[in-house]
C-alpha cells in the first residue's frame, strides 16, 4: 500500500453521470431486489435509451431540451460515508468549539475552520500552533474534545441520510471519519443515523485524509475491491482521499474545489435509492 497515495489513481474515476431509462422510480431509500443479470440488471438498466426524452423532431426542426434533470446511476459492491458535511451536518457545533478555541490564541475562526473541514483535530492544532510539543497539541485536542462531548447538540441529518444508510445492506457499508469514534458515535446518534458496523475513526487510521488509508482500509474490512466502492464525500481532504483510493465518488453538498471536479453531486439523499440484486451488486441512483 502506498501510504500517502496521492500519486496513486491521481485521475478519479469516471463518475460522470450516466443516463437512466425509463425505471420505475425508486421510493426514497428504498431496497429493491433485482433478479441478478435479469431485466433490470445495472448496466443495462442504466444505458437503456430514455424513450420519449431529449430532443425528438423531423430534420431541421428545433426542439428543446428537457429541463428535467438526469439522475446518476452507480453499481457497486459497497458503499461508505464520511461523517461531517456527507451524513451529518455538525457546522454549528464545530464552528462554536473551533471559534471558542481561535479566541484567546488570537486565530482567525475563518481561516483556522477552512483547513478544519474534514481533518482530523490534531491536524489542525499542529497547523495553527506549530511551536507546540506532542503533549500539549493533544491536551489541546482533549479541550476541544471535551467541549462537544458536554454539549453536543447542534447537529443534525443531511435530510435522507438516515433512510437511505438504512436501505443499505448493512455488510456492505462503512464509515471513515476524521473525527474521534466518540465523536462518531455522539453525533451519529444526536442526528438520528445510524453507525454501520464498520466504522474507522481517527485513531483507527494512521495517516489521515487527504491520504486514501482509510478508505482503502474500510475496503479491505468489506472485503472489496476499491475500486467496487461509492464514496459519499463532502470535502477537499476527504475527496481527494475517497479518489485515490480508486473508489468511485460522489460529492455531497456544495463543495467546490479541484477534488471535486467531474464528479457526480447530490445536495442530499432525498430522492435516493437502492436495488440490491442476488449477487449483491448494488444500483444507487441518485
Ligand atoms: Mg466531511
């Protein structure tokens, strides 16, 4: 394994989206299992021409393009989260601790939050208080620990998240987060979301994002190929880790960055859903 691994895969794969047919429409994070290699088996599900959309008319004769937007069709044989920004939205809780803690050390909370997105803590006090030993960055990361595990409210679903992690087939989903798996668990529960049952935290990762261990370990666990993955990412860091894992990827959210160009994006999980063949190749469309 390449331990930093940002050479590795460096071109994310192709995530673009692909054009669905006419299927019947998926409730929101509902299961449906497919018979394998039957009608609606993936591939052929997703590249069945759309009858009746996109520009029909005789020669010469303009006709408009639908406005109604294209879901996304992914295959894969497991799917993990990030945490913060993909399955739940903790920015009110992590701007009050990391603005709390920029105050008496005369940070900038913009700048010191722009970097904090979806690294681990201890990354972040080392970044913006160089001259402090291994000792004292991790009494800071314990204080700032502290401060949410007191009071964690402030945290909420990425709207369907909940739904659509629970449509999953539970073997086949992970989580890698930069958070602690105290923090993992508190704000998991505080949202209403699940944990699957592999989960890496922080201390379970040796290099964190933007490296792609994680991902690449949360593979491993499910007993998968990378490259059989989605990832749902909401940041820099996390993307560019999720890419050079080989995973395919999804961004959540409004991020705009160079990780995330040319990959599919969904604002949330509403609308989500999940069929599950025999063989357990699973279709999302999003
Ligand atoms: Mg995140």
């Amino acid at each position: 394994m390449n331990v930093h691994g940002m050479h590795r895969n460096a071109c994310a794969p192709d995530g673009a989206p692909v054009p669905r047919g006419e299927a019947p429409s998926s409730a929101v994070g509902a299961a449906r299992r497919l018979p394998s290699g039957g009608l609606l088996s993936a591939v052929g599900w997703a590249l069945r021409p759309a009858p009746g959309r996109g520009p029909v008319g005789r020669v010469g004769q303009t006709v408009a393009m639908s406005p109604e937007p294209r879901p996304t069709t992914l295959t894969a044989r497991a799917v993990v989260f990030d945490m913060d920004g993909t399955l739940v939205d903790s920015t009110a809780l992590v701007e009050r601790i990391w603005t709390d803690w920029c105050g008496p050390l005369g940070l900038d909370p913009g700048e010191v939050l722009a970097f904090a997105h979806g690294r681990q803590t201890a990354d972040t006090v080392r970044r913006f208080q160089p001259d402090l030993d291994e000792e004292a960055v991790l009494r800071h990361v314990d204080a700032l620990l502290s401060v949410e595990g007191s009071a964690p409210d402030g945290v909420v679903e990425i709207p369907g998240a909940a739904a659509f992690v629970a449509a999953l087939p539970a073997a086949q989903v992970a989580l890698v987060t930069s958070a602690p798996g105290g923090i993992a668990h508190s704000r998991t529960a505080v949202a209403g979301v699940a944990l699957p049952a592999v989960v890496l935290a922080s201390e379970d990762v040796a290099v964190g994002k933007p490296a792609p261990d994680g991902y690449l370990r949360a593979a491993e666990l499910l007993g998968v190929d990378p490259g059989d993955v989605v990832v749902f990412e909401d940041a820099e860091a996390g993307l560019w880790a999720a890419r050079a894992s080989g995973a395919q990827v999804v961004v959540v959210g409004d991020h705009d960055g160079p990780a995330a160009e040319g990959l599919p994006r969904i604002a949330d999980y509403r609308g989500a859903g999940v069929a599950v063949a025999d063989d357990g190749l699973l279709t999302l469309t999003l």
